[in-house]
C-alpha cells in the first residue's frame, strides 16, 4: 500500500492528514475540520510540500463549507455571501506559508470557479466542492506523468549508462518530493518510483536536508517503505559522493518556478546544483504547472519564507524531553536534542533558488522543458 499524506472521504466530506511532524516515530493522522486547523497545520509543518499544502488548504473550506459549523445566514443564503466567504477563507489559507505557489494557484483557480456560478449560495459550494476535489484527483495523475516524462528524459539524457551503472542508473535527491508531499505519488521522487518501476534504477541517495530532516525522517521512510534501494547521506557529503560515484542526475522538486526557469525549492538545491554542473551530473527539477509561477518573472522576486531558528538548534526525535520547555516547541510525544550553543544567532531560510543556467529540464505533466539556444525554458508553452 502506498503511504498517504492526506485521507479525503467525500461523503460526507471528511480530511485527515498524517501528522508529518512525528515521522519517522509514529503514523498519526489528524483531523481538519475548519481552515483554521488546515492553516496551523500547514504553517507548524504538520503537512508540508506543496502540493500537499494547496490540496489540504482547499478541501478544509470543502470540509468546513460543508460542515455548515460556523456559517453565518449570509453565507448560506445568497450566492453572493458565499462567493464572498470562499474568498475570504481562501486569501487567509494563501497567507500559512509564502514561497510555494501552489496554493495561490488553487485560490485563483477555485476563486474563478465560484465567481461564474451565478445560481444560490448551495450552487456556489457545489462548484467549489466539485473544483476543489478534482484538484485531488488530478494531482496523482499528475505526478504519474511527471514520473514518466522525466525518467524518459533522464535515460535518454544523462552521460551515466555504463560500467557500474548497468542495468541502470542512480540519482540523488534532496528534501521530500514523494507521497507524503503531495497527494500521492510524487514529483522528483515520483520519477524514482518510474525509473524504479521499470528496473532502470540502481540506487537513490538521498539527503538529510537539514534542519528541518525532510530527507532522513520522510524520504528515506518512503524509499525504505516502497524497498526502493537508497542510501541516505549527510548534506555535506553530496560533492563527495558525485566525485566518487556515477550519479546520473539530480533530481529536485519546485515550490516555486519563476517564468525563466529560476527555482525555489528547499534550502540546499542551489549547491547540490551547483556541484551537479562540476561534476557534469543533469540537474533536473520536477514540478506541476501548478509551481509554474508565470507572473514572477524571475527568481529575485521569490519571497523566501524565514523560519523558526529552533529548528536549526534543536534536533527532534524520541530522545528526551529535558530541552523541551527551554526551545518552546510542542512535544508532546517526541523529545528533542539541542545542539548549538544557547544564545547564539541564526539564519534559516527555508528556501533558496536555483538560477535557471544550472537546470538541465525542467518536467511537469505536460513533457520535459529544456533551454532552446537562447538559454529559454520556453514555459509560456505549458499554459
Ligand atoms: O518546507 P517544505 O518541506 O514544505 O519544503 C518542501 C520542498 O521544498 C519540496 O521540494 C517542494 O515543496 C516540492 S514537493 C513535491
């Protein structure tokens, strides 16, 4: 069975979503009944990927449209009251966190959606029901066509075929881009299941991306779960490992791609790119159109999103509770480690972005863009 960020039953609506902060330890999901809990949930991290942030942020208002708990006579009793309230619950679930795209995307989708039903206020929440839903279903078939247009492109591509890698190739990845990032599948980690899949992959290393350990907690916990051979390694050991092993490529996800290519993905991406182009490894990033962010021209007019220093000073994990109370996070059932002098200052960003020079294709459902001549992605051609 794959492993699933997100349960959505739809009659009566009903989302649960797998409390992300307690992998690898422990499988819990918890419930979202309002935007409130989806937007808490998405800003602590308890989902995280983005993909997954706009399928749990949309179908919270399904839940809570639904519900009828809370929704005030206007709403209910005129298309325009609940036009007006998608709106507002919408432009308050786009601001949990600002770098990925997606979930601006789903808003401006599902905003357009209900602002062409003229009908009653039920008519209104119908629409929004059936758009916000679909969004669920295509995002898995979305990530399985980006699994296979960018395994295609990297077998057809890379100079790694031969020697040790008969039989198939390796790739390294970096944060988490797989079934629990989005609503199941994956993107960058969706081309490792196809290449997997179709016995064209000999190993994975991922990293442990740091601080927040999406690569050791969550990747590495898919990849031992799907029995997909893979190696985890520290951030630190990417050159190492590219000087001394064949690795076809690079294999990244996007929270946020810019019109000429430039893209936001977990902070680390820009100098595993940058170490891919030394050591002569495709760099390849893996993304919805839904990431494609066409009104941001270029990668300098990405906001990145800053974040809690704890996270880099403090390890979470079963370990003791003894630092708990000194860093302030919630840890109920999980302990933490400190690990950096008190007092001392820090810088967490938990972006950054890789300029579009160091990208080799960039693949969404559509088929894998590549610069023409002219070092242009061409993107427009995806919508
Ligand atoms: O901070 P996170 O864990 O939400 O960051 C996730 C990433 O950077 C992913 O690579 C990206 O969202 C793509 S997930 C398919």
């Amino acid at each position: 069975m794959s492993l699933q960020a997100i349960l959505y039953t739809p009659t009566p609506p009903a989302l649960q979503i797998l409390d992300q902060l307690k992998l690898p330890h422990e499988s819990v999901y918890v419930p979202i009944r309002t935007c409130e809990d989806a937007y808490n949930a998405i800003k602590r991290m308890v989902v995280r990927g983005a993909p997954a942030i706009a399928i749990v942020a949309v179908l919270a208002l399904v839940v809570e449209l639904t519900s009828g708990e809370g929704l005030s006579g206007e709403v209910k009793e005129s298309a325009g009251g609940a036009r007006a309230y998608v709106h507002r619950r919408l432009d308050y679930l786009v601001q949990s966190r600002p770098t990925a795209v997606n979930l601006a995307d789903a808003a401006e989708k599902l905003k357009v959606v209900v602002n062409a039903e003229a009908g009653s206020a039920e008519t209104v929440v119908e629409r929004y029901v059936e758009a916000a839903e679909k969004m669920l279903a295509d995002d898995v078939k979305d990530n399985e066509n980006i699994g296979r247009f960018g395994a295609e492109w990297i077998l057809e591509n890379s100079e790694v075929g031969n020697g040790e890698e008969k039989g198939g190739i390796a790739v390294l990845t970096h944060c988490n881009t797989g079934s629990l990032a989005t609503a199941g599948y994956g993107t960058a980690l969706g081309i490792i299941r196809s290449l997997h899949s179709g016995s064209n992959l000999t190993h994975t290393y991922c990293t442990e991306t740091r601080p927040y350990n999406q690569g050791s907690r969550l990747t590495a916990f898919e990849l031992v779960h799907d029995k997909i051979p893979a190696t985890l390694i520290t951030d630190s050991m990417a050159s190492s490992l590219m000087s001394l092993k064949s690795i076809a490529a690079v294999i990244v996800g996007a929270d946020r791609v810019a019109a000429n290519g430039d893209t936001a993905n977990k902070i680390g991406t820009y100098q595993l790119a940058i170490v891919a182009k030394y050591h002569g490894v495709k760099f390849v990033v893996a993304a919805p159109t839904t990431s494609i962010d066409m009104k941001t021209a270029s990668g300098k007019d990405i906001v990145i999103e800053h974040r809690p220093g704890k996270e880099v000073t403090v390890i979470r994990g079963p370990l003791s509770k003894n630092d708990a109370a000194d860093v302030g996070m919630d840890l109920e059932t999980v302990g933490a480690l400190v690990t950096a002098a008190r007092g001392i200052d820090v810088y967490n960003p938990s972006f950054d972005v890789t300029p579009k020079d160091l990208i080799d294709a960039i693949v969404t459902e559509k088929g894998a863009a590549v610069k023409d001549a002219g070092g242009d992605f061409g993107l427009s051609r995806f919508f």
